[in-house]
C-alpha cells in the first residue's frame, strides 16, 4: 500500500485581507485561552504555509473559537456534545462514558488533518492559535516507525468501514512523540481510545483521546 500521499503537503496563499481576518481570529482565540488559564501565543514564531484547504480549515478555527466561548471550556463531555451537534456528527453510544476529565481529546478528518480539539491539548504542546490552522498528525509530530504506521492502518480501517465502533488502543503502545512546529516539545502519548464520527451513515472524522505529558519543553 503506498501511503506518500499521507504525508505530502500542499499549501495556499490567500489574500492579504484573508490573512489579516485570521490574524483577527487568532487573536479572539488567544485572549478566550487565557480567561481559561492557557496562555497560547496567537501567531506563530516561525511563519508557515497555509494549507491548500484554507477556507475549511479556517471554517473549523471559527467553530472552535465560537465553543470555547460559549460552552464550559472546563468539561470536556459538554464542549465535545456542543461540538459534535454542531457539526451535526453521530459519535458512537459509549463515547461520552469513556471520556474523563484529564484526556486530551482531538478529532482529525479522514486526512489526518486536526480540525479541534479540547482545552487539555494545550498542556502539552507548544503551538500557537495560528499553527493549529495546519495541525497534521503525520507530518507535524515524529514518532516511530512503528507505532506511524500502526495508527495510519487504523485510521484506513475506519475510513474504508472496515472499523465501525470505538477502539480500544491497548495494543498501541506509550510512545515518544516530538512537535515539528513552534518549539518542539518532546511528549509521551498514551492512546486511550479512537472512535468514528459519522455523518449519513458514514465515517468522515475520527475522535482521538489521550494522555500525555512533556518530557523536555523546548525553550
């Protein structure tokens, strides 16, 4: 099976007026992060490429800042519920059961892409408002070999139907990761579970929950 296209990247340029109504975004974004206690820079400290999917992704930064100022920030069960109504997904029946109040809870489409992620994501990693507009996590986090390809065989297996309920990630074992953006924190993951989200019957994201903690934050 030939996954380069799992780690290619391609890039956009939008108008300078796009950029400065992201610009915008991302400040909104920050100043709601610290009221929460999270002090997350707006900008990037290294200027990166926008994705060639722009408007969607821009589209999933404005979902999550319209969230995290109206939901309890706090209670990750309620941002999720919040989130998957709005977006109209149908999670599987044991999701919010599994869930606790330490997890780091993302969800990526069917291309790897983040497209939100809860409050606990930003315990970890260093990344500004702004990188989270390109946020990948085949190209954007180093980990094994391994482990890379045994999560991108799951994440085919639910986006062909092959896998249809949440998965238990006990077999995927706590592994060493390393932010390629901003500064570059080195983290251990511990998979928890993954679980699909469905629109019309069909797979099209994919909740990720975690532990982690840094081993070495980058300065």
């Amino acid at each position: 099976m030939n996954f380069s296209k799992w780690f290619s990247r391609k890039v956009a340029q939008p108008p300078s007026e796009e950029v400065a109504q992201m610009h915008g975004l991302c400040e909104r974004i920050s100043r709601a992060l610290h009221a929460a206690g999270y002090r997350v820079p707006a900008l990037s400290l290294v200027p990166r490429p926008y994705p060639k999917e722009y408007a969607a992704r821009k589209e999933a930064l404005t979902i999550f800042a319209d969230l995290i100022m109206a939901a309890d920030v706090r209670n990750s069960k309620d941002l999720m519920w919040r989130y998957f109504g709005k977006m109209r997904y149908a999670p599987c029946s044991d999701v919010l059961g599994r869930i606790e109040d330490d997890d780091i809870l993302e969800v990526f489409d069917m291309n790897g892409d983040q497209i939100f992620r809860n409050l606990n994501y930003f315990d970890v990693v260093s990344m500004s408002v702004e990188d989270l507009m390109s946020v990948n996590w085949k190209r954007d986090f180093k980990r094994g070999t391994k482990v890379t390809f045994q999560l991108i065989e799951m994440s085919f297996r639910f986006a062909t139907g092959i896998f249809t309920q949440t998965m238990d990630c006990a077999k995927v074992p706590v592994h060493i990761i390393q932010e390629l953006i901003a500064k570059r924190n080195v983290i251990e993951l511990n998979l928890k579970f993954i679980s699909p989200l469905k629109q019309n019957g069909k797979c099209v994201a994919i909740l990720v929950a975690s532990r982690a903690r840094i081993l070495k934050q980058a300065q």
